[in-house]
C-alpha cells in the first residue's frame, strides 16, 4: 500500500539532506552540528529507513496511545539510539528536539512539493507527522531513564575520546611532510603543519601553533608574495579545488601548489587548506631526462628523433602557409679512415667541432641535427633552394679549412658532402623531401666528394 511512498522517500535522500541542512543553518543549528555532509546524508538515510519500516509494519496505524508498547516500535527505537549517541556529545535535550522539528519539516516540504494527489499528500505528511511523534517519544524515554551519575560517566569517557581523537589527528597533521596551511576567510594563516614552519624558517617545535598562547598573526599573500596571483584567483573563483606549479623568477626553484576550499557544511570553518610541495628535483630530473630524450649526448646538438618531431611541424606550417622549405644532408668524407687512422677520440672530436661550427654559421631558426654516425641534417625554414645552397657553400667552405689536433699529436683535416632538396610541390610528403636531399648526398659523393649538389 505505501511502497509508492517509501520509494518516493528513497529517492529524495539528497534533497531532504540539503532541505534539512538548509533549515539547520538559518535557525543556527550548525553551530552544534558535523561540519561534512556525510554525517548529514547519514541522519537522512537513518530517518528515512526507520520511516519505511515503520510504514511497512504498521501501515496508517501510527496514532499514539497511553497502552502502546513502544519497544518493538522501529521510529522508537531510532529514537533510543539517537539519544545515547546525541547524550554523549553534549547535545541537550531541547537542542535535539528544536533540530528534529525541521527534520520533520523538511519530510513535510518534500511531500507536499511532490506530484502526489490531495489524499495522498494529506495521508503520507500524517504518517510522517507521527513517526517523528514516535521518534521523539523514544529520545525522550532514553535521555530521562538514566540519572545524573551514569550521564556525567558517560560524558567523562566521550571527553576523553575526543581528546584523544584530537591527539591523533593533530600528530598526524604535524607529521605530514609535505607543508600544510590552513588559511582563514580573511587569508590569514590559521594553522599550519611543522612542515609548514620550517617552510617559513620559523623553526617552531611540532604542535607550536596549536599549544602556544602567543600567536603570531600571519597574511599567507605577505609570506609568499609568488603566491598571491594563484591564492586570489581561487579565492573569486568558483572551483572547490586547485593545483598548479610555480617557480620562482631568480632562481631555480619550483613548488606544486594545491588549494582546497573548506568541505564544512556548516559554516563553521572557512576557508582553503594550502598544500604547498617542493618539486625542484623532480623538475630538473624531468628537465635533464628531457634532454637525453631529444639531444644527441656527444654533439649535443638535436637527436634524429627530435630532429623528426620539430621538422613535422614546420613542414606542415610551410605546406599550410604556402611557404619555401629546404633540407640539407650533409656527412663526413672517409670518416671512416679518420677513426680508423687516428682513432675514435679524435673522431669524436671531429664530429663535436663540426657540430659546434655549424652552429656559428646556422641561423637561430634553423634546425640542426645529428641523423646518425657521422651524417648530420639541416632545416631550412621558409628557405628556397637557392639561399639554402649558399649557406650549404659556406658551410662546406668553414669545414673544409679546420684542422683538429689529436693528443698524440697527430693532426687531421676533413672535408663534408652535401646534398640539398626543397619542398617545392604541394603535393610533396616530408619523406620524399629526405629521400631527395639523400640522393643528392649521395650523387655528391659520387661526383668526388667535398661538395655541394641540389636535389633535381
């Protein structure tokens, strides 16, 4: 007969918690109440499992009678436990029953908004009027049956609970080794972590902050200044949480910065938890494994791979823009004889004062990379063929006239071949243009070495 009506109250829980939170915060309630809204999901889904049980027992016969033994009744027993975990905390009497009220009011509300009929609304809001009735009769029974004595015990044993709650999570919060600051509605430093402390080089004890009666009054913009811009704009902004990296501008330093609005319901406590995490090594690891990842280790100039990667884009800006490209491959004469005449120390050295000359002669924008063993390439970026021939001449000129000193010694000069190709067509594919500069390498090579040849 109810089940309409019970799973009508089933699927309303968030609405009757945000209802019933809402009438606890404009009569003050929440002064006295858990600040998450966990809990108040909780009291919902226990008041409105102990009303569905009571419907299901004893359908509409809920009216009070003097006889009545409230024992097995479920709304009666909710309200016996209630009693005892509410006796615990402190809560009086008057303070529940006033909160109950509109717990009650807040079932009535969203009857009486619900699409049921005049009958059903007029019978469903009795049936709720009563349980509370029901609910109210059992906290009353519980909280008068136990005397003075027995109260102030449980209350003592409670106390110490919570103290050592307290306790625990007090250690727990200095023991976090990352810097925590818990910053007020008025950005002022609350509380913060031992972490914290030493972040400010205050050298503070752990519990400092909570134990000491001189507190030191402390604006969290004044004591990072580098902060200011992220901490006000999560301020006005809408987001319950934050997080970016910053660093400093004079030195290398850098800090994950994390920002979380107070989950307090009540409004209690206000404010944002700050997390502020020292990640400069993890930056310059990730730097430096950058760096092995696209720059070749002996030259140190680009690695093929990373060569590839950066050529894509500029080919594709170049096709899309309709602009001129070029491409320069260029390796070293008989280097093969240099290493084996004078060995691979001086054909390392080879290699890196190519590699460092070139770069003289290369404008900023080009690209230069090595392609592997003693080959080396060159982009052109909205170059045509005739100025990248130039540049390939003078290369090939600067290269030719240096001469290495080995440690023993010994002496070596070396010329280079080069081979042009432009992206010409619109049509043409990034590999075509490598294929052709390749080609013209090879017929250099082919018509004597130390030379420059474009691509047909």
């Amino acid at each position: 007969m109810f089940s309409k009506f019970t799973k009508f109250i089933g699927a309303h829980e968030d609405w009757l918690m945000g209802r019933a939170l809402e009438y606890a915060q404009g009569r003050n309630y929440t002064k006295y109440t858990s600040t998450l809204k966990e809990a108040w999901r909780l009291s919902i889904a226990g008041l409105s499992k102990s009303l569905i049980e009571v419907a299901q027992m004893k359908g509409t016969d809920l009216e009070l009678s003097p006889d009545e033994d409230y024992t097995n009744d479920p709304a009666t027993q909710f309200g016996i436990m209630e009693a005892q975990k509410h006796k615990e905390r402190g809560i009086r009497l008057d303070m529940f029953l006033g909160l109950m009220k509109y717990y009650c009011q807040s079932y009535l509300d969203v009857i009486n908004e619900s699409n049921f009929s005049l009958s059903e609304k007029h019978q469903y809001s009795n049936l709720t009027k009563r349980f509370f009735d029901r609910v109210e009769i059992g906290f009353c029974t519980a909280w008068t049956s136990s005397g003075q004595e027995p109260l102030v015990d449980e209350l003592q044993i409670r106390s110490r609970q919570m103290t050592n709650e307290k306790n625990k999570y007090l250690t727990i919060f200095e023991s976090l080794s990352v810097p925590v600051f818990i910053v007020d509605a008025d950005g002022k430093i609350e509380n913060m972590n031992h972490a914290a402390s030493n972040l400010l080089n205050m050298n503070a004890a752990p519990g400092e902050k909570y134990y000491s009666n001189q507190q030191r009054d402390l604006l969290f913009t004044k004591e990072f200044p580098w902060m200011k811009d992220v901490y006000e704009y999560f301020v006005e902004d809408s987001q319950s949480v934050f997080s970016c990296e910053k660093s400093f501008d004079d030195r290398e330093q850098f800090f994950s910065v994390s920002c979380s609005r107070s989950l307090d319901v009540s409004g209690k406590f206000t404010g944002t938890v700050v997390i502020i995490e020292d990640v400069t090594n993890r930056k310059l690891m990730e730097k430096e494994l950058k760096i092995l990842a696209t720059t070749d280790p002996l030259t140190g100039v680009r690695n093929r791979r990373s060569f590839v990667q950066a050529f894509e884009q500029e080919f594709s800006r170049s096709k899309r823009h309709n602009r001129h490209l070029a491409l320069l491959m260029m390796d070293i004469d008989h280097f093969k004889n240099i290493n084996d005449s004078y060995g691979h120390d001086l054909g390392d050295k080879v290699l890196k004062y190519l590699a460092e000359e070139s770069l003289g002669i290369l404008r900023d924008f080009d690209l230069f990379g090595r392609w592997g063993g003693d080959e080396f390439i060159v982009l052109f970026p909205e170059t045509d063929i005739r100025q990248a021939a130039a540049v390939a001449e003078r290369l090939r000129s600067s290269l030719t006239r240096l001469k290495l000193n080995g440690d023993n010694g010994d002496s070596v000069k070396f010329t280079v071949s080069i081979g042009l190709a432009a992206a010409t067509d619109i049509n043409i594919q990034l590999d075509d243009v490598i294929k052709n500069a390749d080609e013209a390498l090879y017929r250099a090579k082919a018509q004597g070495r130390n030379r420059v040849v474009a691509s047909e």
